[in-house]
C-alpha cells in the first residue's frame, strides 16, 4: 500500500480541537467556556485533569506547525475557540482571539499547509450556557452571528471549513448522559439539544456559503459499525435503533429525511420544539461530509435500557483486542462505514474520514516512543479505507486523530491519542514511530 494509490486529490491530514490542545484559558481575554468549568467540578474530569494549559498550542503553535510539516503532513484540521473570539458568547469582538487564529492560519500557510477550519468543536461559551445553552432556540441566532465573525475574519485564507464536529456526542453526552460538558441530563435536555443542534449546523452552512461561496463547507458526524449481537430478532432491532440513534439522526434530518422516529419513537417529542418552517431550515446541500470512525460496536436487547431498548457488549467481554478507551480494534468498521454513508450518495458530494485514531499505553524509552499497536492500527485502517476507494465508494481524504497527545474530555490526559508524544510536564514533543510511519507514508522521513 501506497499513497499514490489513492489518486493525487485524495486529502491527507491530522486532526485537533482548541479546548484539547490550545491550554491559555485566561490568556487575552478568553472567556470561560462549559469545559473550563464542567473541568474544575469535582469528580468530573479522571484524575480531576483540565485543559488550562494542555498541550499549549496556544503559545507554541508555531513548534507544533513546524511539526507538522516534518511529517510531511499537508493539511491541518483545527476549531475555533468561540469563547475566546466572543467571551461572552456574543456582543463585542475579542481582537486578541482573533489575532491569535490570523497568526496560526498565515504560519500555516507559510508553511506550506492548508488549514481546515472547525467552527464549534463543543467549547460553548459558558456565558451561553447560563442561558439555556444547547435548549435555547436563541442559540440558532447566536450561532449564526459567531459563524459569521469567522467567515469574515478568516475566509479569506480558508478554503475549507466543517461547522460542527459530532453534533451526536456533544448533545448525548452533554445533555443527555451528563458525563460531558455542560452535564445536563434527560429526554428534557436531549431532545431540543438535538432539534436546535440541527437548525445551527443547517444555518451555519448558510452562513458560510453567502459570505464565502468559493469555499468548500462541511460538517462532521460520529459514526460506529453497529452489528447485531446474534441474529435473534430482538438483537437485529436493538442494533437497527443504535444505529438510527448513533449513525442517522444528524445526517438525516440534513439531507431532508427527517429524525429517524420509526426507528426511535421517543424521537417524536422532538415536535414540541419545532415551529413552521423548520423542516426546511433543517437542510442544507454540504459541499462535503466528514465522517469520525474508531471501532464498531455489538448491540443486544436490553429491558433496562429506556427509549431504545439495547445496550452495547463490552469489547472487553468479547475478550477481542481493545484500545486504552476500552473499543475494540476491528479495521473493517471503517470501510462499512463508507459504504453506509455511500448508501445516501444522491445527496453527498464528498466524504472524508476527518477522525480515526487510537490510544495506547505509550511508553517512553531513552527518548523513543515505539508505538506500534498505533502504526498497526493506522496502517490496517488506512488499508481499509483504500478497499472502499477501490470498491468504488466515494471517499476523497483521510485525517489522524491526533497531532499531540492532549487533554481527552472526561479522560483527561490518560489515553494518548497522538502522533507525537507530550510530556505535560515539560511540554517536550517528541514523534512516535506511527509519526514516522505516517511521515514515510506521505512521503518524507521524519527526524526528531
């Protein structure tokens, strides 16, 4: 296997977020956001971690950049902090948060990098969500705006964008499980989280497209293999519910299809949220769509588990090969993955895997980090990827997650997920052999 073998417009890229990597929480001006303080509540966060400082990119983007193009890696995904270019969530402008972003966009560029740009990567202002946050309607309208100041202010540079990454994760685990930011829970939560998190996505790809027509507008979705634990009709309908609720009911209601209520009629409180005109509101034509694969999942049927009646079979009872998140290392999810989403291929133009990754436990030995259930896991997948593309699936590009280790959500700094170690002690870099895997797979040897 080759990168020419994916044809010379295949896209090739690495992956970050602004809470995990960026640290300077209090730096110029930034305002709180529902991560700064869900962190800094006890027993929230493993090993009561934080992001304040990370992995600080903030104040070494230019090292980490540099990294980058060592790697030989020609685009970089990254998101936009919105408390630190409007603190307060909306109102006035914070010149320094935008200063910041002008800087990493012109270094990349000068260095040879295309950067591709995240709008909301789940940091809400916490000024946003003192007012309801996600279940306020009035966040269509302060998104909208926050969509717009980005547009303005790095369109011109940006050729790529992806307005929302994972609209799935942040409302489920954040208003729903409470196990994320801003540790809400319910269907009273849930349900207009979603509803409002679609109009947003919808909007925001609006947004973009009137002020920046030239440019290529996306957004990204989490998605998982789901297979039915045994072929029991119980199991089969447990897994059909998991996967409207995992892998459909973001995509869907975007391509004019609707929340997938058939399959989950505890989908239909939705109603009480919508006003006329939503349903066309909801969908917007996305220039592409990424999609953010780890593993697969086993589903059975469960009594205890209210509204969709299922729950997963632990990887580690399969007794099958885990990641340290506990997900079971399955190559071919990727490319069922791909070809699920090609199923829907008279609405997608394109599709990037904008996520896939794993977390080992990294071992650090006289300077070397020979990480290679990572390079081995990377390669398997790419691998994957490049039977699907030969299937004839759309796929057009393929971004790591991640560049750095970095602060992992409600995981802290335990699973490393990166290319390049961090010691969060001294803020040293230094590359995995998968780092110099990907790096001789791009084409260029890695030193460091």
């Amino acid at each position: 296997m080759n990168r020419d073998q994916f044809g010379k417009d295949f896209q090739w890229g690495v992956s970050v977020a602004a809470y995990q990597t960026e640290g300077g929480h209090d730096q110029d001006n930034r305002g709180l956001s529902i991560w700064d303080v869900f962190s800094s509540k006890k027993g929230k966060i493993r090993q009561g971690h934080h992001g304040n400082t990370a992995c600080d990119f903030y104040n070494r983007y230019k090292e980490d950049i540099d990294l980058i193009k060592q790697l030989n890696i020609p685009n970089f995904r990254f998101s936009i902090s919105w408390s630190r270019i409007l603190p307060e969530g909306e109102g006035q402008v914070n010149p320094e948060g935008i200063a910041f972003y002008n800087r990493v966009i012109d270094y990349c560029i000068a260095s040879g990098i295309i950067p591709w740009i995240t709008v909301y990567h789940w940091d809400l202002p916490h000024a946003l969500e003192l007012k309801g946050g996600w279940t306020n309607r009035n966040i269509i309208q302060w998104f909208s705006e926050y969509t717009e100041i980005c547009a303005r202010h790095f369109g011109d540079r940006v050729k790529h964008w992806m307005v929302m990454n994972e609209p799935a994760v942040f409302t489920g685990a954040g208003y729903f499980l409470g196990i994320h930011a801003p540790g809400r829970k319910g269907m009273k939560n849930f349900l207009p989280a979603i509803h409002h998190a679609v109009l947003s996505m919808a909007e925001g790809g609006r947004v973009l497209k009137r002020i920046l027509p030239d440019t290529e507008v996306g957004t990204t979705f989490s998605c998982s293999h789901i297979e039915p634990f045994s072929q029991k009709i119980r199991d089969v309908n447990a897994a059909n519910r998991t996967d409207a609720l995992i892998n459909r009911l973001f995509i869907e209601p975007v391509l004019g299809m609707g929340y997938p209520v058939e399959e989950i009629p505890a989908l239909k409180g939705i109603s009480r949220f919508m006003q006329e005109g939503d349903l066309e509101a909801m969908r917007f034509d996305f220039d592409f769509i990424g999609l953010q694969n780890y593993t697969r999942e086993i589903v059975k049927h469960s009594f205890l588990t209210p509204y969709i009646w299922a729950k997963l079979v632990s990887a580690v009872k399969r007794k099958v090969q885990t990641t340290l998140m506990g997900w079971e290392v399955y190559p071919p999810s990727i490319y069922e993955i791909i070809r699920k989403y090609n199923a829907y291929n008279s609405h997608i133009k394109k599709i990037f895997i904008t996520e896939n990754g794993s977390a080992f436990s990294d071992i650090l030995e006289r300077g070397v980090i020979n990480d290679t259930l990572r390079k081995q896991y990377l390669q398997d997948h790419i691998a994957e990827v490049l039977r699907a593309k030969a299937d004839g699936y759309q796929v057009d590009g393929y971004f790591v997650w991640t560049l750095t280790d970095n602060f992992e959500w409600a995981e802290g700094y335990h699973p490393r997920f990166g290319l390049i170690y961090i010691d969060f002690e001294t803020q040293e870099r230094i590359i995995k052999s998968s780092g110099h895997w990907y790096a001789g797979f791009l084409g260029a040897k890695a030193r460091g």
